[in-house]
C-alpha cells in the first residue's frame, strides 16, 4: 500500500468513489490549492482531533479522581501553588 520515498515522504494509494473524487478535485481547484495538500492538512487535522480528545478525556479523568478525593482541597492548593510559580517564572523571564 505504502511506497517509501526519500524526498517527499511516503504514498498513501487507497480506492474512492469517482463521483466523490470528482467533487472533491472541483472543489480544490476553485480554491486553488493542490489536492494532496488538501487531504494532508485533513489528516493532520484528524490526528490533531484525536489527540486533543484524548487529552481531554484523560485530563477529566484526573479532574474526576481529584474531586472525588479527600483530599480535594490540599490537591487543589498545590495546583493554585504551581500555577503560581509558573506565572512567576513567566513574568520573571521578562526582565
């Protein structure tokens, strides 16, 4: 399926209706952009998408365990504590 090239990376050759590869062709042109740009940036869109979901899903995992600690309040006076710090730094770099 994938052929290895050393200058432009790697071919992806997969089957697709006409009718829509057609559409999809017409529509690249009148935006004048190259149609392998176009699916490149639709697939680093993709993959950017699942990446962000995940990260959101595991960020709200954590925010779950953590609300449901007893020891919410001390977790969430350290988080406030790093931030802090963090915002010290970032200010500090400033000057």
């Amino acid at each position: 399926m994938a052929k290895t090239s050393q200058s432009a990376g790697t071919t992806f050759t997969f089957r697709i209706d006409p009718d829509l590869k057609a559409e999809f062709m017409a529509v690249a042109e009148t935006e004048n952009k190259p149609v392998a740009q176009v699916l490149r940036d639709f697939m680093s869109s993709y993959v950017e998408r699942k990446k962000r979901k995940e990260f959101e899903t595991e960020a709200r995992r954590q925010s779950m365990l953590i609300a449901a600690s007893p020891e919410e309040e001390r977790v969430m006076d350290w988080i406030s504590d790093v931030s802090d710090i963090e915002a010290t730094n970032e200010t500090a770099r400033y000057f």
